[in-house]
C-alpha cells in the first residue's frame, strides 16, 4: 500500500468520524427539540399572569417557531451529512471492487456511482456544520423564550431571568465561536 494511497484512506475515515460526530450531535439535539415541543406548557409559569413580568402571546409564538426552526436546521444538518457519508461509503464499495478485480459490479449495481471530489466533501461538510450552527442559534433564542415565560421577561429585570439567560447567552455562543473556527481550520487543510 503506497503512502498516497494511506493517506487517503485516513483521510476518508476522518471525513467519516466528522460526519458521524455531526449526525450524532444533531439527533440528540433533535430529540430534545421534539420533547421540548411536544411537553411545553406555556401556561404554567413562576410569574403571576396579571403582571408586568409575565411574558405575552407573541413569547409564547417565538418559542414554538425558533423550535421549529432549529428542528428543520438540526434535520437539514443531519441528512445532508448523511448524504455525503453515503456518497464516500458507495465510492470506498466501487474503489475496493476495482481492487479486488471484481468482474460486473461496477457495470450491475453500482453503474450509478461517481467517485467524490474531495472539495465537494469539504464543501458539504461545512454546509452540514453551518446547519448545526444555525440549530444551535435557534434554540439558544428558544430556551429564551422559555425562560421569559416560566420566569418573567428579561425587561422586567428579574434576577432569576438574568441568571437563567446569562450562561446560557456566554456560554453557548463562546462554544460556537470555537466550534465554527476550528471548522474553517479542518475546512483549510
């Protein structure tokens, strides 16, 4: 086995843990979304609803939509991350065959098969973390919204509101910000 064709194949196995590790990510992120969609009360809050502090219909709406907002880009992330680890699995099956020498494979099933431009993989993973980035934003702004509405809006100063937020606000964009860079790093080699 020569060295390029080691490399390659290391190569590929990274591509294929990275989009494991994305598929991954998002399905426990999609779950939780489903469960948070389905057992949310917007009724029941920690505020008196006569009160300045309690959140409004339009709280309520932006909770079910950046919901479903996040839902839809932790799905969009995950199919097309699967979408590329199908399309490097199906090539690894036409390349091993060629090796092999198997005689009317690539001719039967496989005559379908395009090897992967490596660019194209980059491209598409990227696309795929940009959807998780976007998942990941959506439901920071839905946990907001639920905060304001089980403790009060952020405007009425409640420091229970402002400790619930504010982690939630530093910590969660600080990952991101980590997250992205070391994306364009892997992006760029």
């Amino acid at each position: 086995m020569s060295a390029v064709s080691r490399r390659r194949i290391t190569t590929t196995s990274i591509h294929i843990m990275a989009l494991d590790g994305i598929v991954n990510v998002n399905s426990l992120f999609t779950l939780a979304l489903f469960l948070g969609i389905t057992s949310t009360n917007t009724y029941s809050t920690l505020v008196d609803a006569g009160t300045a502090c309690a959140a409004g219909p339009s709280v309520a709406e932006g909770l079910i939509t950046y919901h479903v907002y996040s839902f839809s880009s932790f799905l969009f992330s995950s199919l097309i991350a699967l979408a590329l680890k199908q399309a490097i699995n199906t090539s690894k099956g036409v390349e091993e065959a060629d090796a092999l020498g198997v005689v009317g494979v690539r001719n039967d099933a496989l005559s379908f098969v395009v090897k992967v431009d490596i660019l194209a993989l980059r491209l598409g993973i990227l696309v795929s973390a940009i959807g998780s980035v976007f998942g990941c934003g959506f439901l920071v702004m839905a946990l907001v919204n639920l905060v304001q509405i089980k403790l009060g809006t952020l405007a009425c100063g409640s420091h229970y509101t402002y400790a619930a937020v504010g982690p939630l606000l530093f910590l969660v964009p600080l990952a991101l910000i980590i997250y992205i860079v070391l994306v364009l790093y892997a992006f760029s080699r």
